[in-house]
C-alpha cells in the first residue's frame, strides 16, 4: 500500500491499471494537487470517485469503509459526510477527464478476434441517456425529456461514444443536455477517428453533413438509411449493390431483405445500408450486411454501464459539475474493468473478448478493492492477475445466434398489464439475407 495518509488511495488490484504515477500526474497536470498535506489528500480523493463506481449501491462513508477495511492496525483519518463532500469539490472533474483521456482507446491488437474486418478496425457510434438527480442545481443544465405524460421523473444527460465492437472499449465519450440531439453531440467525437477505421451508425446519424465530416477524417463508413430515402443510382455492380452519393461523398448502397427464422415463425425486415467502400470485389455486398450487426455491441456496452454497474440507479452528485466528475469517473472504471478483460483473453490466443463475462469482472474488482489486495505489481508480469483468471474460468461459451423481443422487462405499474401475454422467450435463430437489385435505370 501507499504509507501514510496516502494508504485509502487505491482500487484494489485495477490500482495496477491505473497506478499512483498516473493518478498524480492527472492532479499536476490539471492544477489539482494539494497545498497541504490533508487527511483526504487529492490522490485519495480520485481513488475514492473511481471506487464509488464500484460500489453504487452504498455512499460515499460506505465506499470509505471499503477502501480501508481491509487496513486494519494503520492510522486511518475518519472523515465526515461533509469532509467527502467538500474533498470532492475540491478535486472537481478535470482530473477525472485527463484520466479517461489517457486510457482512452480500442485495446485490441491485430490478433484480438472479432476486432478487425478486412484490416479495418470495428467501431460504433451511438448515444443513450443517464439518469441525474432531481435538484434545482442540476435543472439549471440539465432537464426532463417531454413526454405524453408530463416528461420523465428526472432530468437526464445524453451520453455519445465511440464503442470498439471487439472488445468493448470506449475509443471516446462526450455528453452533454438532452435538449441537443444525438446528431449536435456526434462531431465532437470525430477528432478520435482516423484511417483504418469502420465506423457502423445507425439510421438517426445518416445526415448529409454529417457522414461528410466523417469520411474527411480518413475513417471508412457503414450506416443504416431509412428505406423510403430516394437515393440515385449511378452504377451498378455484380454483388446487387449500387453506386450513389450523400451530398458530395460517393457511396455505394445496399438493399437487403434479412429474414430470422426460429421456431416459433419467421421474421423479414428490409435493411439499406450506405458505406465509403466502394469496391464491391473487396467488401461484397453479403458480408457488409453481416458486418453492420455488429453495431449492437455498442448497446451491449451500455447495458454493462447502466444495468451492471449502476444497476438501473440514479447518479449520486447533485450539481451539474459534480455529474461531469462522476461521468467520467463511470467510464474510466468501464475501461479499465475491459482492459482487465482484454489482457486476460490476450492470454488465450484465439479465445474472443466476447466470451468474457462483465458481470465476473466487475465482482472480481470489487472483491480486491474491499481485500485492498493485488494494489502494486509484483515484479513478474501477470497479464490476467486475479480478476483475468475469475474471467478466464467463467468463459462464455462461443456466440450463438438467438432473437429475444425488444420490450421493457420491469413494467412501471406492478400490476398485471391488461392485454396479451407478452412473449419473452430468446429462439434459437437462423438468419438469411438476400441483397436486392434497385429498380430503376
């Protein structure tokens, strides 16, 4: 452990991926280093946002007591609510944001499965919203979405990042008010794209100016189109495609009927899809359709930020910049619980990111931070050290295909909703796909 007042600070074995230098680089970097030595120093502080991420169930006197519990015989300072409170205040979120900005990116290598297509690496762009506390301080930035019904219960930040689908890593993040939309968010992200990039979009980020600014940057694009968009067919190609334009970027299109066949019926939806790759002897038409599934990863990283870690729970800071603290603190523990995940894998050569459970990381970490157990390295490399090897043994089996209704799980009223049972059964599926030739000239 750190000697002194310094002890508190760490986050169990994870401190490895983000040591102490590190941290107090962050603090001198932005200003934020201590005059004089407190109890709380501004290390211990950051140690403490980041292992509040962990334990969001408790406040932060709870996440105190599991940083030193295991400390036992060392003289521990006893800090007050308030004392926390105003330690916290006085770090702020520059801190935090220098940190993410450093252990920012995909974390795979040219090997990791399922990171690459054609040489290109795999990423996603989506955004979601978290939900904040209902405070006069937090309604001056943030507000309630309108809806039929008078608007949500509390206000809500809208959340945009770059996802690698590989393994899951934040490659970047912006938020901001949700009075803007997903589209006003999205360039302040495209400064992280560049060459060798595949970035995969859904339909809302289909506008003009916008794909425009994102080929500039060198990065390669696969999005989604509403099926009803008029777009002019230049050229055809063998593989069903076509050649056409968003505004002054030359794309080629796809049409393609995707049917999901279980054993309770079929399912057919009709797909367009828009890509930079204009080569259709390179990326066939076939494999692009299949590629742009992979977009869903995205959503699944949101459901290990939301569901697993936050557990459904409302943010716990009470001022608009105590939110941006804990934001980013939230994304720098969801990197480095992946970057755990993807080094234990990388151990395995061949095994997919993808078999590794989030939910066993993310206990694991937070067994070794309440042991304060596995804090410094030991002098051998141990890529997977104890949270990898939790993961390692509980590996997931290979990826199946299945199909499971997208509809609300915990209703708002707990009384039975009137109507037809809701099936929530996941199929076992096949999926078949036929690219369709545009009619037309």
């Amino acid at each position: 452990m750190a000697g002194g007042r310094f002890a508190p600070g760490h986050l169990g074995e994870l401190t490895q991926c983000i040591p102490f230098e590190m941290v107090d680089e962050a603090l001198k970097a932005t200003g934020r280093v201590q005059e004089r030595l407190r109890d709380l120093p501004s290390r211990v502080v950051v140690y403490l946002l980041l292992a509040g991420c962990l334990f969001p169930e408790v406040g932060y006197l709870g996440v105190w007591r599991k940083l030193t519990g295991a400390l036992a015989g060392l003289p521990l300072a006893a800090p007050s609510a308030s004392a926390l409170a105003q330690a916290r205040r006085r770090i702020g979120a520059t801190p935090l944001k220098w940190l993410f900005d450093l252990l920012k990116g995909p974390v795979a290598g040219p090997r990791t499965p399922g990171a690459w297509w054609r040489g290109l690496l795999v990423i996603a762009l989506d955004g979601t919203t978290l939900t904040v506390p209902d405070t006069p301080a937090v309604l001056t930035r943030f507000t309630k979405q309108a809806g039929n019904h008078g608007g949500t219960g509390y206000p809500q930040v809208r959340l945009l990042t770059l996802v690698a689908c590989g393994t899951r890593t934040l490659i970047d993040a912006v938020f901001g008010p949700t009075t803007s939309g997903e589209t006003t968010h999205a360039p302040r992200l495209l400064p992280s794209l560049r060459p060798g990039m595949i970035l995969l979009a859904d339909r809302n980020f289909a506008a003009q100016g916008l794909i425009n600014d994102i080929a500039a940057t060198g990065a390669e694009v696969l999005v989604r189109l509403k099926n009803g968009r008029r777009m002019p067919i230049l050229a055809r190609y063998r593989d069903g495609s076509y050649l056409s334009a968003l505004g002054p970027v030359p794309v080629r299109v796809v049409d393609c009927e995707i049917t999901i066949t279980t054993t309770a019926g079929k399912h057919t939806g009709l797909y367009r899809l828009a890509t930079t790759l204009l080569d259709h002897h390179r990326h066939p038409a076939g494999e692009l359709a299949m590629l742009y599934h992979q977009r869903w990863e995205i959503e699944t990283a949101y459901l290990e930020l939301k569901s697993t870690i936050l557990g459904g729970r409302v943010l716990r800071a009470r001022t608009p910049e105590g939110i941006d603290q804990e934001i980013y603190a939230l994304l720098v523990v969801h990197q480095l619980l992946r970057t755990a995940m993807a080094d234990a894998t990388s151990t395995q050569p061949g095994t997919d990111p993808d078999r590794a459970g989030f939910s066993i990381a993310w206990q694991a970490a937070r067994d070794q931070l309440v042991l304060a157990a596995g804090v410094i390295a030991d002098t051998a490399i141990d890529l997977a050290g104890t949270i990898g090897r939790h993961v390692l043994a509980g590996l997931l089996p290979q990826r199946r295909l299945r199909v499971s209704p997208r509809i609300v799980k915990r209703a708002i009223s707990k009384y039975q909703a009137r109507g037809p049972r809701i099936d929530r059964t996941s199929y076992k599926a096949t999926t078949g796909i036929e690219i369709l030739a545009a009619a037309g000239p």
